[in-house]
C-alpha cells in the first residue's frame, strides 16, 4: 500500500522526501538552509529547515528519525531523538540537529539531514482505576527483566 501524503513547498529550493530503495522505511529529507552552509558548533542544537510542511492523515503520524550515516560518521543527530509529526500539523517541518562531537560540522543546503516515517496509531483513552491487572514483572521498574 502506498500513502501519498500531500506536501507543500515553502521555499522554491525545498525538496520532497525520498526514499533511497523501495526496501527503504524511511524517507530522506533535505536542508532548505537560508545560507548555502549551516554550521553546527560542538554540542551545540540548530533547527535545520527542510522548507515543506506536510498534511498527514488522521490516524497517522510523521516521525523523524537520524540519519545512521550521519549520526556514526559525524555525530550529528536529532536532539529530541524522535521528532512527532502530529496529524493536526502544518507548519514547516524542521530538525532540532545535535552535534554530538568537538568540531564544528557543517550542512550544506540539499543535503540529507534525517529520515521521515509515516505510520499509524491508535489513540487512546487513559481511564483512571484504583489497581492494575497483576503480571509477572509486577513494579519491579528500570533493569529489572533480567532479575530472576
């Protein structure tokens, strides 16, 4: 099944999100830098434009991974770790980029800064109770699967 997700561009130089192979999950999406280079000074948190914004299905949300290459090869990935995409959204889609190394590393406009995945959830109703159903694990919190 292929979702087609409708995008608009906000800037002239903006690309679509693309996927690398059919095989691909996630969608590459591109820096609409004002400046020809965005530079990142060391540990320090840029906003990376990408010059679209989306409209996602109800039911559905747009999360924004790190691109592998980038985060093993230059240590630049997104702060937040996962960026949300929420269905009710149409501003332009930014990535809060981290550079996680002692070097100032630069992005230049075009180049491929993270990966959207589009998929669906449920929602869901939270209702409060007086006692949970009872499981093995019970509250035995953080590390504690491996205990027994």
């Amino acid at each position: 099944m292929m979702l087609k997700i409708n995008a608009v561009k906000l800037r002239e130089d903006a690309r679509l999100p693309s996927r690398a192979t059919d095989g691909s999950a996630g969608a590459d999406l591109y820096a609409a830098c004002d400046e020809h280079i965005t530079e990142i000074g060391p540990h320090e948190t840029v906003l990376v434009h990408t010059g679209l914004a989306f409209e996602i299905p109800d039911g559905y949300v747009g999360l924004v991974f790190a691109r592998s290459s980038l985060g093993t090869k230059r240590g630049l990935a997104p702060a937040n770790k996962v960026g949300v995409i929420d269905s009710d959204y149409r501003g332009e889609v930014m990535v809060s980029l981290h550079n996680h190394t002692d070097i100032t590393q630069k992005i230049e406009n075009g180049e491929r800064v993270a990966q959207l995945v589009i998929v669906p959830y449920l929602k869901a109703e939270y209702v409060e109770t007086d006692s949970l159903g009872e499981t093995d694990r019970g509250s035995g919190g953080f590390g504690s699967t491996g205990t027994k």
